[in-house]
C-alpha cells in the first residue's frame, strides 16, 4: 500500500503532468546604436531556443523547461548595461548574452548572484579573465587573437606593414593588440597612423603611408574607414594588399565599391573559422535553418556572373552556440540554480553551429582560440580561405550567391 | 605641398555644405530670432527618406544611381524635407514666437532633431549606408579621382564647391533681387512693422524655412557620396553649420558661409596636420573648433549677440 | 553678548518659520516622508536604483529651473555639467582611491570652474545662450568620447563601491541621500527666488534694459544663477555615477541635457517643484512608449525611443506654461495654495540712511559730450552743471538729442568725447550700473515698468542697488543680515512709493495700471536707488492736465530730498511748473539757456520749434 502510493507520488513527480517551468535567458544587446549586431545576435540565439523550445523544451533534473529570452537595450552604454544587468538578474535570468557592452561594469553584479555572461561579439583584450572573473565567458573571435594571426601572417611575408586604425572605440582598442601583436618585429612595421572614422576622402593619409615605403596596409577600423582606404589607395594606382579583422567582411565594403569589383579584390580579412575538420556540412545546416527562419542577408551586390552576394551567418553562431552549452550546463547540473550551473559551464562541450566543439574550462573561457582564426581573400565580390597559410588553407569555401 | 593641396581641397568641399548649414542658420536666425536646432537632421530625414525610396531598408550599393527611380527618390527626399522644415516651423516655432516664449521653440525644435534621430535609426538598421552619386563622377579621371599638382583630388570636391558657392551666390542674388528676398528682409528687419504693410510673415517666414532646408539637403546630397551616410549624418552637419554661424554671431548668411568653408578646411588640416612624427590626431579635429568657438562668443561677444541693455 | 543675539535671532526666525507654516507645509512633509519609505515597502514592480537615479535628475532639474525659469536662460548645456561632476568624481574614486563624498564634491566644483569659465554666454541673447549651452553638451561629449584616456574609451571608468555617509552605497541609501538633496535644493530655491537674487532675476529676464538702468548687475547675477545651477548639476553627477557603477560618455550625451530642459519646461519652469514634476512625467513617457510601440505592432524594440520622442514632440507642440502651474491653479480655486506674500509690515530695524554728504558745489558737471552714430551727430558740444536740489529741464523738438544727452550721462552710451563728473568723481569710463551705484539714476522713455511684478516689487528691484546682503547664498540661507535688509529694503521701497503717491496700489501688478501711474513706479524705482542725480525721460507723457499738478508736487517732493533733477520734456506746462532752468536742445546743441521766462522770449528757441506751441 505504501510502495504503490510512493510509486504513485515518484509518478506524479515526473513531468508529464505538470506544464513546463521557465528560464529566462537576457540578451543585452545594442538595439539602439548598432541594430544589426543586435538583430545578429538575437537571431542566433532566438534561433538555438526555437530549436530546443520546439522539442518539448529542455529537461533539467526532473522537469521539462522552456527558454524565454528576455531582450534589454544597452543603447552602446556601459551604465544601461548596468541598468539592464539589475534588472535581468532580478527577473532570475539563469545567463545573460551579450555584446560585450559594460561587461567591466556588469560582470561584477552578475558574480554575486553566480549569474554567467557571455559576449558573442566583442574580442577587446581584458575583457575576460576565468580567475578574477569566472562568470564571463566568451565566445567571438578576440581582437588579440586577431591581432597576432595578422601578423603571424604577414610578417614571415617579408612585407613592411602600414599599421593604420581609426578612431572609433574599435579602432583604438584594436590599435593596442596590433602594436603588441608587431611590437616584437619593429621592422616589419613601416608606419602608424590614426585614420578619422568619418572620412570623406583619405588620400592624403594613403599617399603618406604610400611614401613610407609600406608594402601591405593592416587597417584596423570600421568598415567606412577600410572602404575609404580601398578607394584612396586603388585611385592612387597603388595595388597595395589590404589586412584587415572580421569589419573587412561587413557588406559596406562591397556596397560601397560595388562598381569596382577589382578594387575589393585581394582584401584580406581575419575572423573565426566557420567551419570544422568535419567539413562545411553543419555550417551549411545551420546556414539553411537560419536562412530559412529570418531570410538571406543579401549584400546588395552581384558577382561578375550576375548572381546576387549573401552573407553567411558567422556571428550568429556564436550565441547560438552559447545556448547550447549553456543548455548542456544545466542537464548537466541538474538544476536551474546558477550557483549550480556555473561550475557545470567550465566541464561541458558541445557541437557548436559549425561542427567544431565548443567548450569552455577553468583556465579558458574564450569559445574561440587564436588557433580558431582563419584568413579569407575576396575574389569577385565573395570570400573564400587563403591557399598559404595552414589553417585557411584546410577550409572549403561556403557558398555566398543566390 | 600635394597633402596641403588634399588638405585644401577636401576640406573646401567638406566646408562647402557646412558654409550652407551655417547660412540656413544665419537666414532662420535674422528672419525670426530663433536658432533652428532640429535643421541638421531634418536634412537628415530627406537623405533618408530619399534612400527609402531607392531601396527600402536594403543595402543600397553606389551603381544604385543608374536606376531611373533615382531623380524620382530625389525629389520626394527634397519635399519630405521642404515639408518637415515647414511643419517644424508651424507646429513647434510659430505658437511659441507669438508667445514670447524662448524655451519653448527651444525645446521643440530639439525634441524634432532627437524625434527624427530615433526614427532613423530604428528604420534603419545597419551602421552606415551608401549613398549613391546622382552624377557620374566616376567617370572622370581615375574612377573619379584627378591628379592636380600631383595630389590625388576627388572631382566630386570641386563640384561640390562649385556647387556651394554658386547655391550661395544664389540666394544672396535672391534675397538682394526678388520679390521674396525683399519680403524676407522686411520681415527681418522689422517683422510687425511688415506685417502692418500688408506683407504675409507666416507665410513668407515658413518658405524660407522650407528653402533653407532644400539649399542645405542639396548640398548634403552633393558631398554624400563621398562618406558613410548614418543617422548622425545631418545631426553632425548641422552642428558644424551652428558652430560657423556661431562664430560670426548669425551675421550675415555670407559670411557665415564663408565661416563654414574656414571650419571644413581647419578640419581637414587638424586631422592630417604631422609635425614629424607627432600627429595632433582626428580626435582634435571636432573638439577643437568647438572649443575655439564657444571661448570666442564667451570671451569676445558681438554688439547684436549681447543681451539688450538699452 | 554675542549668544544672546544669536538667540534672539534664532527665535526670530523660529517665530516667523511658525508664521509661515501651514498647511501646505504639512502636506509637503507628509510626502517627503512617504517618498523616502518607499523603498522599505518592497514593492514589487518598483526598482530603488532606478528611482534613486530619478531623484538625482530631478535634483540637477530643480536647480536648473532656477536657470531657465527665472533668469530666463534657456540652457541645453546642464548635462555638461553633470558629465563634468560624474567623470571627475569617477576618476578620482576609480584612480586615486578618493571616498565618495570629497570626490563628489570635487565634482561639483569641476562643475562650477566650467560654468565661470564659459560663464560669459550669460551676457547674450537667450537664442544666443541657447545655441552656446547646445555647443558646449557637444563639446563635452565629442571632448569625453575623443580621449579615452580620461573617459575609459567605450567601456567607461568603473566606479567601485564605496560606502556614503558611513553606509554602504545601496541604492537605497542613495534614494535617501538624493530626496535630501532634493528637499535642500527645492528649499534653497524656492528661498532665492522669493528673495532679491530672485527678484533680479525676474527683472532681467522681464526687461532688461529697465533692469540694468536701475543698477542691477547683469553679468553678475546671470553668472551666479549659472555657477549654483552648474555646481548642484555636478554634485548629483558626482553621487548618481557611484550608483551607476560605471562612468561611460554615452550615456551623457546631448540627449541628457535636452531631457532636463524638457523636464523643467514640461513640469513649469516658473514652480520651484515644476522641474521635479517635469522629470516624473517623463519617466512616465518612456514607460508608456514601450506598450505603445507594441501596440502599435511595431517591430522589435528598437523604437521604444522613437516613440518616446515622438511623443514628446506632441506634448510640446501642446503647449502650456508647464503642469505644475497648472495643477496650482486648479487647486487655487479649491482655496489650496493662496500665494502668500511676505507681510509688508515695516519693521523697526529700519533706519532712516543718513543722506550722503555731497560737496556743497555741483552734483553733476558734464563738459563737451558728443555723441555721433556713424555720420549722423547726435549730440555735440553738451555742457550743463546741476547743484543739489535743482531741478533744470530739457527740451527740444523730436530728434534734437535729449534721450540721446540722458543716455550719455547715465552710462547707456558711450561717448566719444567729453566728461562726466559726478559729485568729485569723474564717471566717463563708469558703467550705468556703477554710475547708478554712485548715484546718478534714470527713468526709461519706452519701457516703464516690469510685466509681471507688482508695484512694490518693481521698486524693490530698484532698492537692489543699496543691498549688501542681498547676495545669493546668503539669501538661500536666511541669514539674520539678509533678513533684516529684506524687511528694511520693503519699508524703504514703500516709502519711495508714498512719495510718489502710489502707496495704495503697492499690491497691484504694474499691468493693471494707468500709464502715468507706471511712469510715477518708474521714478518711485529710481527714487529707490538713492540717487543724487536723476533723470528723468518724459514724465508728463500721457498725462492729463489735472494731473500736471501732482506731479509738480511729486517733483518739488523729490528736490526737498536734496535730489537734483534733469528733466526730459515734451510737456510745456510741467516745464513751467516745476524747472528752475531751462535748456533748449536742437539738432544736437544746446541753442539756448537760462530760466524758463529768458527761454520763452528767445528767438533762436521759436526758430528750434519752427512755430511750434510757444511756452
């Protein structure tokens, strides 16, 4: 009588009857001041909860959960994100996705309530730091990662580098890494220049890093200032090889230059490898499903065969990724207490969006590693990997016209 | 000697649309006593809005300008500014000048800049836009570059100076020879005295808005090709025309005009200025004439800028 | 001795703080009291570090409706000075280790040496002062964002925790710190807007060429409204950047400074608690933008802000005066709310001012003043010589030069050539309001009186001159000294009134009277400055001939006083009743001179008139 009435309470238990709990998962992202990186990463994780949602929500010890994602502003500003953070936590958001907005301001707030933050965009150095903070995590393609690839690359080139950045935030932040990454090699540096961020025309500072006798220009900045440094230096008749971090990829460019095709030809930018060892298969899946749930990221330009340029989703990954660690995290510790899963972040790895695994541990928190960084060339308004240098030259090319 | 030629003649051109910010500016101030703060970005709603009927909210690339829909968006981007100058006038800067009331058309031609701010850039989502070239410049020289004294020159440059000035010229011819430049100077002169003589103010008043608003969206739509058009665009224009007409006390529009062309060349020359290897660096290069600015009129005020003791 | 005294004022001011407590008073401490519980009742949609952030703004607001309510200034640059206050009191806690409180107030400070020293846009037109203060919120913020560095790039500086008032830093204990920093601002306020400082202020915001020639000091008030306004703007930053945990430029950007003026032009900017009010309502507005946008089916949130903007243009183009005058007069007629006015009961603190010793010769000698407006010579060849107690006239057809000659003298116009000697001391290069300091007061041909204040107001502005304790901090403390001279300067402005005998309509606003009776508060105001010297700009204009004879005596009044007079004339009769002298003005020269009787049979005078009415 008794066992049956315990079998009874044990069945009751499970979570067949009972309707599902929630998780809320924040996204903090730059809705006001830089809308596409928010529509980015909101799409990638939308995405990985649509997902998990739709089949019947994750379980957690013994019951069935659905994510719901909770979207905070930040405006770009640190104190928003500080706001948005106090807010999360007291709406019991079990992660917060981020940008990277304020993470200096906000990790410290969200550590007392063992709360993880996860920045799926900013590589700025400093940021992350598993000792002093363990609840930050990354995963995005970092500035110095980049930074050191870049000239991991060109300097064994025996190119003489024109070190140029502008002056917006991610110019200067990106400036310190490239002059640490360069610092070692002082004469393969040729020049160093700060470039307006909102220029009209930039020839004057070309003709004088020209005349410094550069051979390669590593232009770290956003993608107007890498557009004006493509126009200025290719109108000179100056066929200069153009470096640059993941903004070479940013649709400007080619929307930009769109009547010369041969002038973004030979830009070659660094970002995170989108695809694995396994090959491009799950990259394309993901790519399809992302597709398929908020349209093609057209470019807005044609190839010379007339066929229109897409955008692979690459930074949408990122949180999409997150999600699914973050998910395993919780099977894992069996309960949706962030005391619990926080330590669980630091054992679990999954298959991230293209086939590599992600995971994190307690001495790395960056999702993507220095190793992880590839080099693509564009070629008649499409990007395809490197053939000389080791890792790029492993990868295939994804598809980019429709 | 070719950099200080760069320096010059981008910054002319970039000086060129401030010089016909500051004469709105100028123009608005001496007709109504007012300082239109929302005039940058309602030239801003016109770029946009000619972008919107371009393309939509898609990426516009710069061979958009061969479409023929191309004059069509750029007449509808004029009318939505003429129009939003002229509302703005009526709506939020006439109730409040009948009233007396400064904060009032203070605050609401502000509240119109921030408004149309916010809609831009929730409209739009990327961070920068490419406008297309109404003219084929790049088909002159090297994909619209020339070699002048060796320095490497945008042929837009010249256009757009030329372009500033003769809009400059123009209205100056304007207001010294028509009917409606007459009606404007009464008005500024004396505007109950213009009133009693039979000559419509409101009217006339809110036309000159609307034209002020159409000289400087020209000259914007003439320079921004050039660069990375964004909601902060006319916001940033408009400014730098406040700071030029500032600096010569809402004198009159030609010489803030001129004051623009000064502002756009020390900019340029801030930007680039290399003494050795010591670069004085791009974040001077607004800051600076701010600062210059605001210590003068603080420091050195004009007769007409000092508050009225007699 | 000197306890006793203290405590006789202390209970002084007890006494009159009873006087003047009501019921308005209990309600407003009932609310500060429900205000500061408010965290303690855990209410759930309710979050204290957003509320305490709103407090500090509605502080900072408060203080600038000082600015822009009385003094008129319509500033766009009070987020300026926050930024200032919040990024010297973040580096100084962030980088040198400061505690919160000196470096806060070290913010405050920073705050007020940039208001001294763009202080001069206090001096332009309010356009003008408008498109300075919209300068300067960019400057700071392109200035913040150029030089990482100092603003920690696009990260910002982080503020560490620090403990305030010996508590930890909780938003609660900022919500505490920021509303008693919002009643001490509000009651400050409210304390200099009732008294002198206030008073001035108004005056120049009203007229200010009738202000300045009545001695008020323009430059000086307008600065000293804008320092305090700067400073209390900086010490809400400094605090409320601890409380945001991080310093960013993004987040003080001119958008800030556009809010507050909004706030105190929302709530009314003429209500000490308007701005407060202003800073509530839009609160409000960006809490409701956020349903409308989705009701609305507008996409994603990005814009919650366009919507709030938007609206906020709608509410503007409105229009009103602002809700919490218009909250007053509602209540106004459930009888709430009576506007008290300060008894006008003369205190025997009053002295009677012992007259300035003047030498026994001339009180006011001008020699060869010439004047010219590019080629066109207004006046040339000027000399005349007044003793005390004399009341000598000028007259002249319409272009002659009077207004012109009374300009000269008073200060309004520098000369090109000749001299002014007051008393011994030579006042060519002297200001209007120094020369009215050393005695030498004018009338107003055009504008007579101030719109909106009330007779006894308008000559109190006058009074201004004399105060010594009339400055602002001493008026927001209610020091005993600004105290007495408050009441004493209320007597001696009744006084001036009774001499002109306007004592009865004291309490009338100006507006409500008749145009010889605003012209008699003019001189009443002069009167009031203490003059030796005082000029009048046609005091018969309007004026019927049955009242010609009042103000003859109202002038022989005013000469027993031992004050000379220089009298600008068009009205023949009142020149022949009340002027010892005569001087007859044409084209700029003196054409002739003596008593009225040598004047009247003068040929060159007849000519000056071309036929005119003969005298």
């Amino acid at each position: 009588m008794l066992a049956g009435l315990a079998v009874l309470a044990a069945g009751c238990g499970k979570s067949t009857g009972s309707p599902p709990g929630k998780i809320v998962l924040a996204v903090d992202v730059p809705v006001t001041g830089s809308p596409y990186v928010a529509q980015t990463i909101r799409n990638g994780a939308g995405l990985a909860v649509d997902r998990l949602n739709g089949g019947g929500g994750i379980t957690v010890g013994d019951r069935k959960y659905k994510i719901v994602v909770k979207l905070y502003d930040n405006h770009l500003s640190a104190r928003r994100a500080v706001e948005n953070t106090r807010r999360a936590l007291s709406a019991g958001a079990v992660a917060i996705v981020t940008d990277g907005t304020g993470v200096p301001a906000t990790w410290q707030l969200a550590r007392k309530d063992s709360v993880p933050i996860a920045i799926t965009y900013d590589g700025a150095t400093g940021l992350v730091d598993p000792d002093t903070r363990p609840n930050v995590f990354r995963i995005a393609p970092t500035n110095h990662a980049i930074a050191f690839r870049l000239a991991e690359y060109t300097i064994p080139k025996g190119l003489k580098v024109g070190l140029l950045h502008d002056d917006s935030a991610y110019g200067q932040e990106g400036a310190k890494d490239v002059d640490s990454a360069f610092s070692a090699n002082p004469k393969s540096v040729a020049t160093r220049m700060t470039l307006p961020a909102v220029a009209t025309d930039l020839s004057a500072q070309i003709l004088r890093a020209r005349r410094s006798g550069a051979t390669a220009l590593l232009v770290w900045g956003q993608p107007s200032t890498i557009a004006a440094v493509l126009t200025a230096a290719r109108t000179m008749g100056w066929n200069v090889p153009v470096f640059t971090p993941p903004t070479g990829a940013d649709p400007y460019i080619r929307q930009r230059l769109a009547d010369h095709p041969d002038w973004v030809d030979g830009l070659t930018f660094a970002s995170g490898r989108m695809t694995a060892e396994v090959g491009a298969a799950p990259f394309k899946a993901f790519q399809s499903q992302y597709e398929a749930t908020y349209g093609a990221d057209k470019v807005g330009v044609t190839n010379s065969k007339g066929k229109q340029v897409v955008q692979p989703p690459e930074f949408a990954m990122y949180p999409y990724d997150f999600v699914n660690v973050l998910v395993a995290a919780l099977t894992k510790a069996g309960s949706v207490d962030p005391h619990k899963v926080l330590p669980e972040l630091n054992q679990v790895t999954t298959q991230g969006a293209n086939g590599d695994e992600r995971g994190f541990n307690e001495h790395n928190h960056e999702g993507v590693v220095d190793d992880d960084i590839y080099f693509a060339r564009f070629h008649d308004m499409t990007y395809s990997p490197v053939p000389d240098d080791p890792l790029s030259s492993t990868l295939p090319t994804i598809p980019q016209t429709r | 000697m070719t950099i200080a030629l760069q320096v010059l003649v981008s910054g002319l051109a970039a000086g060129g649309v401030y010089g016909l910010f500051a004469a709105g500016y100028s123009l608005m101030y001496r007709l109504t006593g007012i300082v239109n703060f929302a005039f940058g970005d309602l030239v801003g709603l016109g770029i946009f809005a000619t972008l919107l009927v371009l393309a939509g909210t898609t990426p516009v690339t710069q061979s958009g300008a061969h479409e023929p829909r191309f004059v069509g968006a750029l007449t509808v981007g004029l009318i939505v500014c003429v129009a939003a100058g002229i509302g703005t006038y009526v709506g939020l800067v006439q109730p409040y000048l009948s009233r007396g009331s400064t904060i009032g058309w203070v605050a609401g031609t502000a509240a119109v800049a921030f408004a149309i701010r916010a809609v831009i850039g929730a409209t739009f989502q990327r961070s920068s836009y490419v406008f297309p070239d109404p003219l084929p410049f790049h088909r002159v020289g090297n994909a619209g570059f020339i070699k002048v004294a060796g320095a490497q020159v945008e042929a837009r440059a010249f256009f757009v100076i030329g372009l500033a000035l003769a809009l400059a010229l123009g209205s100056v011819w304007l207001l010294e020879r028509s009917r409606f430049g007459r009606a404007l100077r009464a008005v500024s002169d004396d505007a109950e005295g213009a009133r009693v003589v039979g000559v419509p103010v409101d009217l006339v008043v809110a036309l000159a808005f609307g034209l002020a608003g159409a000289l400087a969206m020209i000259a914007a739509i003439a320079a921004a090709p050039g660069e990375a058009v964004n909601a902060n665009t006319g916001t940033l224009l408009g400014l730098k025309g406040l700071i030029a007409a500032l600096a010569v006390r809402f004198g009159p529009p030609l010489w803030a005009f001129a004051a623009g062309l000064v502002l756009g060349v020390v900019e340029a020359a801030i930007a680039n200025v290399h003494l050795g290897s010591w670069q004085l660096g791009p974040s001077y290069r607004e800051v600076l004439p701010l600062l210059f600015v605001l210590v003068l009129i603080a420091v050195w005020p004009s007769r007409d800028a000092l508050e009225e003791r007699e | 001795m000197a306890a006793g005294r203290t405590r006789t004022e202390l209970g002084r001011a007890l006494a009159d703080a009873r006087a003047a407590w009501g019921s308005p008073a209990w309600v407003a401490v009932a609310a500060i009291a429900l205000a500061a519980a408010v965290p303690f009742l855990s209410l759930p949609w309710v979050r204290v570090d957003a509320l305490a952030q709103t407090v500090y703004l509605a502080v900072t607001a408060t203080a600038l409706g000082l600015l822009v309510g009385t003094a008129g200034l319509p500033s766009l640059g009070a987020g300026a000075f926050v930024a200032v206050g919040a990024f010297t009191s973040a580096l100084l806690v962030a980088r040198e280790d400061w505690p919160l409180e000196p470096a806060a107030l070290a913010g405050a400070l920073a705050a007020l040496a940039a208001a001294l020293v763009f202080g001069g846009v206090v001096r332009l037109r309010p356009a003008f002062v408008a498109a300075s203060t919209w300068a300067l919120a960019w400057l700071v913020w392109l200035g913040l964002l150029a030089f990482p560095s100092i603003s920690g790039g696009s990260q910002g500086l982080i503020v560490p925790d620090r403990n305030l008032l010996g508590l930890d830093a909780t938003p609660t204990v900022h919500f505490e710190v920021a509303l008693a920093l919002l009643v001490l601002t509000a009651l400050g306020i409210a304390a200099v807007r009732r008294g002198a400082p206030g008073l001035e202020l108004t005056a120049l915001r009203q007229a200010p060429p009738l202000a300045v020639s009545l001695g008020v000091r323009l430059g000086r008030r307008r600065l000293g409204a804008f320092a305090a306004s700067a400073f209390v703007a900086g010490l809400a930053g400094g605090l409320s950047v601890q409380l945001a945990a991080v310093a960013d430029p993004a987040s003080y950007d001119p958008f800030l400074s556009f809010k507050l003026l909004v706030a105190v032009l929302l709530g009314g900017a003429a209500a000490t608690l308007g701005p407060a009010a202003g800073v509530a309502v839009l609160g409000l507005i960006a809490l409701a933008s956020g349903p409308l946008a989705r009701a609305l089916q507008l996409p994603l949130e990005r814009f919650d802000a366009a919507v709030a903007a938007i609206l906020l243009v709608f509410v503007l183009a409105l229009g009103g005066g602002g809700i919490v005058p218009w909250a007053t007069r509602r209540l106004a007629h459930l009888g709430w709310f009576q506007r008290v006015r300060p008894s006008l009961q003369v205190t025997d603190c009053y002295k009677e001012e012992e007259r300035r010793e003047v030498p026994g010769g001339l009180v006011l000698h001008a020699q060869g003043l010439r004047k010219a407006y590019g080629g066109v010579v207004a006046v040339d060849a000027l000399s005349l010589e007044l003793v005390p107690g004399e009341a000598a006239a000028l007259v002249g057809p319409n272009g002659s030069g009077k207004t012109t000659a009374l300009r000269l003298l008073s200060g309004a116009v520098a000369a090109d050539a000749g001299q002014v000697v007051l008393g011994d001391r030579d006042v060519t290069t002297a200001t209007p309001s120094e020369r009215v300091r050393l005695g030498i007061a004018r009338t107003l041909q055009t504008v007579t009186t101030f719109p909106e204040l009330t007779a006894l107001e308008d000559v109190l502005v006058g009074r201004s001159v004399r105060r010594r304790y009339g400055g602002g901090i001493r008026t927001a403390l209610a020091t005993p000294n600004a105290r007495r001279e408050t009441a004493a300067s209320e007597g001696a402005a009744l006084e001036a009134l009774a001499l002109v005998g306007l004592r009865d309509v004291a309490d009338v606003e100006t507006q409500a009277l008749t145009t010889s009776e605003r012209r008699l508060v003019a001189l009443a105001a002069a009167l009031a400055t203490e003059p030796d010297v005082l000029l009048v700009d046609e005091l018969a204009a309007g004026v019927g001939a049955d009242e010609l004879e009042r103000l003859a005596e109202v002038v022989a009044r005013i000469r027993s006083g031992g004050i000379a007079l220089l009298l600008v004339e068009h009205n023949l009769r009142l020149v022949r009743l009340v002027s010892d002298r005569v001087l007859v003005l044409a084209a700029g020269h003196v054409v002739a001179e003596g008593s009225v009787e040598e004047v009247a049979g003068s040929d060159a005078v007849r000519q000056a008139y071309l036929g005119a009415q003969t005298l």
